[in-house]
C-alpha cells in the first residue's frame, strides 16, 4: 500500500515538474514588452518577406539577394550597429546608412513610434 502510494507521488512530482517547465516556455515567448509586442506584429507584417519568420535573414525573398538581410539573431553584429542606425536604416532605408538599397525605407508608411516599437523588438531577436 505504501509502495503504490509511493509510485503516486513519484508521477504526481514529475508531471507537475512537465506541467512548470511547458509554463516556462509559454512566459519565455509572452515576456515582450507591450510595445516589443506590437513590434513583432510589424515586423510580421512588413520584415519577414526578407529577414525570414525569426529574424535570421532567411525570408523567402532572401535567396537571390546579396546581400543577404541583416541576421538580426547575430548579437555580435548587432552590437555594432547603434540603435540610431538601425532607427534610420528603417526610416530611410539601407543606402541612408551606407547599407544595401534593396532595405527599403519605411518612413512613408510607418510612424515614428512605429518604427521604436519594431526596432524595440529586434533587440529582443539577439537577446538570449
Ligand atoms: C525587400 C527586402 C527587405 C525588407 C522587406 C526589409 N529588409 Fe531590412 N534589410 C534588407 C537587406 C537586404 C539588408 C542588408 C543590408 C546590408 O547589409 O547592406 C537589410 C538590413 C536591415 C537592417 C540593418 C541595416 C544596417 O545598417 O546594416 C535593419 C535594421 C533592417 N534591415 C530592418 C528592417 C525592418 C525593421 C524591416 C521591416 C519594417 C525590414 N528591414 C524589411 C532587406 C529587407
């Protein structure tokens, strides 16, 4: 009788164990900002083409494009471009900061907060 109580208890641990650690993973992907969380939808809506689904620069128009869209996963690359960079590459495009043309500018279709919410969210894409 103590020996199945036993067992109990030992399943009773581990599927609570399972059950904390799926709940780490769901607070891992909803711990945006209200803001980062409006960026990734612009960034769904109008970066994915290009920089791919998780930012890595893989989108589904990148194949023929040299060069390729910014990894923006790559946290060592980014660290080198201040935040005002990437506010203008987004703004003005990527000739305005002596990057490839093909980065379109978003300035006429996206407002100034905006474009901080969708540049607040790549930060979060090279956090780990
Ligand atoms: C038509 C394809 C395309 C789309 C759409 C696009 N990008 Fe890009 N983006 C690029 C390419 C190509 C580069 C690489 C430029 C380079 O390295 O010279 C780039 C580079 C960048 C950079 C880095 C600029 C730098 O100084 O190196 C940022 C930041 C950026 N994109 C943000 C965005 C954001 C945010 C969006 C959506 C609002 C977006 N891009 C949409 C193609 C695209």
């Amino acid at each position: 009788m103590i020996e199945i109580r036993r067992t109990w208890r030992t399943i009773c641990v581990a599927v609570c164990a399972i059950v904390a650690s799926s709940a780490g993973i769901a607070r891992a992907e909803t711990s945006l900002t209200k803001e980062e969380a409006r960026g990734k939808m612009i960034f769904e809506q109008d970066c994915i083409f290009c920089h791919g689904v998780k930012g890595q620069g893989r989108g589904i128009a990148s194949a023929s494009l040299d060069p390729k869209p910014k990894d923006f996963t790559d946290a060592e690359a980014m660290a080198k471009l201040s935040p005002e960079t990437i506010v203008k590459a987004v703004t003005e495009g990527g000739e305005a900061v002596e990057a490839s043309p093909v980065m379109p500018a978003f300035g006429q279709q996206l407002s100034a907060k905006q474009i901080r919410a969708v540049v607040a969210f790549l930060a979060t894409l090279s956090k780990k």
